[in-house]
C-alpha cells in the first residue's frame, strides 16, 4: 500500500511538472538568402487594383529585394506607369504571397517587421482562404495606414467584409511605429488572438463572428505580405483627397525622394 502511494504521489508530480509538447514549425522564412526565396513565395504582379489603391504590384529588384538579413518593400515614384493590361499607376509596390506554395489550417502566424512612417502607406501581414472572397475567410494580422499611434487587425467574411465591424486597432505603446516589432495570430477551431509584441490586443471568438455571418476560419490560408499606397482605409483616416486619393503630397515627396521602405526580418507559422 505504502509502495502504491508512493508510485501515484510519484505520478502526481509528473503530471504537475507536465510541459505542452514544443511548437511545430511549419514554414520559416528568415529571408537570409541574397535574394527572394521563390521555392517559398510568389512575386505578385497585377494592374488590378482594389480600395482605390495608388500603386501597382510589380517583379522588380528595386521595389522587392533581400537585404541584410531582412525582405525590404521599397515603392517607387513611376508616373506614367503601364501595367501588362494597360492600366496606368504613378506608383510601383511590392506584393508576396505564398499561394500554391504554403497554406495552414490552425496555429500561429507572426512577422517581425519594421514599418515606415507616412500618412496613407498601407503594409499588411494577412492571411486568406483561397476561392471566392470573402467567402473564404480573411486574417489581417497587422494593417497600418500611417498613424504613428496604431496598427489595426480584422476579420473578413460573409456578412462582416469592407468596413468589418470586426476590428480593433492595437495602440503602439512605449516605442515608435517604425521599430521592429512582433505582429502575430493565434488561430484555433473557434478563437483568433491577435498579438503584438506578445502582447493581446484583440480576442475574437466564434460566436461573436456568428452575429453577423459564417465562420470562415476552418479552412486552409495562405500568407501575404505587401505594401499598398493610397486607397479607401487610409483615406478614412487621413482624409487626403489630393495628390492622390489618401496619399497627402509630404508621403508623396518621401516616396519620391526613396525615402520609404518597409523591412521583414522573418516570418513563421508554427503548432503545437
């Protein structure tokens, strides 16, 4: 009896001292390659624009490119641009994904990234389902329009898309915007944490996405990264009419003068 005892307190406190298994990786980029890593992502090229967006995404060294250690996303100053289509931009950007390539289901998704100061530039770090949008889900992990004070986070789907009523912006606290910083998501069947720093800024839950519509979270996404100029959501915050539909003249000139990039020091989505 006593040697009984003596196994199970012996178990109790194994079972105290218990550690959750380590994260799996699934996908890591730390970009410390001399160039793109194309087994990893795609090298977005589009003269389509949505949110009435200022640039086009364009397969340039000069706008996408490695750098010590770390994925620059660098817009360039090129009126009279024509896209393959034959649409025209003032504005060349850079947009990656990694469709076809990587998609996950559940776990976590964060970026280390140092974002650029200037009314009306438009970084994200985002996830989505492939398919019809926005039927298929959309994560937005780290959007930031050019406030110096906050980045936002969201939810996209049926009957909560555009101008979501599942938002948050997420304050910048005892740092500047244009510091590195952890943007990330926790994902599981029925909870979306968003983080920055490590820090939680917004909670979404399965029920409170099923007010307004279905919940488009159990399926498969895959990762983007990009740097829009101008359009709808940075307009409702800055409310630049002129030059260019929410990019004021002084983000312009930044932009002119190449002043204006964003950096990637890696990405990572992992599970437990």
């Amino acid at each position: 009896m006593v040697e009984r005892l003596g196994i199970a307190a012996v178990a109790l406190v194994l079972l105290a001292g218990h550690t959750p298994a380590p994260a799996q990786t699934l996908f890591v980029d730390e970009f410390s390659g001399r160039e793109i890593d194309r087994a990893k992502w795609n090298v977005i090229v589009t003269g389509r624009t949505v949110n009435n967006e200022q640039q086009a995404y364009v397969d340039s060294p000069d706008v996408l490119y490695v750098n010590d250690g770390a994925l620059v996303i660098q817009p360039r100053f090129r009126p009279g641009f024509k896209t393959p289509q034959g649409n025209t931009f003032d504005f060349i950007s850079g947009r990656l994904d990694t469709r076809t390539k990587f998609t996950f289901t559940y776990g976590t998704a964060a970026a280390r990234m140092k974002l650029a100061g200037g009314a009306g530039l438009w970084p994200a770090f985002w996830a989505l389902g492939d398919g019809r949008w926005p039927d298929t889900g959309e994560i937005d992990i780290m959007e930031h329009v050019g406030d110096p004070t906050w980045t936002s986070v969201a939810l996209h789907g049926p009957g909560y898309f555009g101008d979501t009523p599942l938002v948050k912006r997420a304050p910048v606290r005892n740092a500047s915007i244009d510091d590195w910083h952890v943007y990330s998501v926790d994902w599981t069947a029925d909870t979306l944490v968003f983080r920055t720093d490590g820090r939680e800024t917004y909670r979404v839950t399965r029920e409170m996405v099923e007010k307004y519509g279905q919940w488009s979270f159990d399926n498969p996404k895959h990762l983007l990264v990009n740097l829009a100029l101008g359009g709808n959501y940075p307009f409702g915050v800055n409310k630049a009419e002129t030059p260019y539909r929410g990019l004021p003249a002084s983000t312009v000139s930044a932009i002119q003068q190449n002043k204006v990039r964003i950096l990637v020091d890696w990405v990572r989505v992992t599970s437990r």
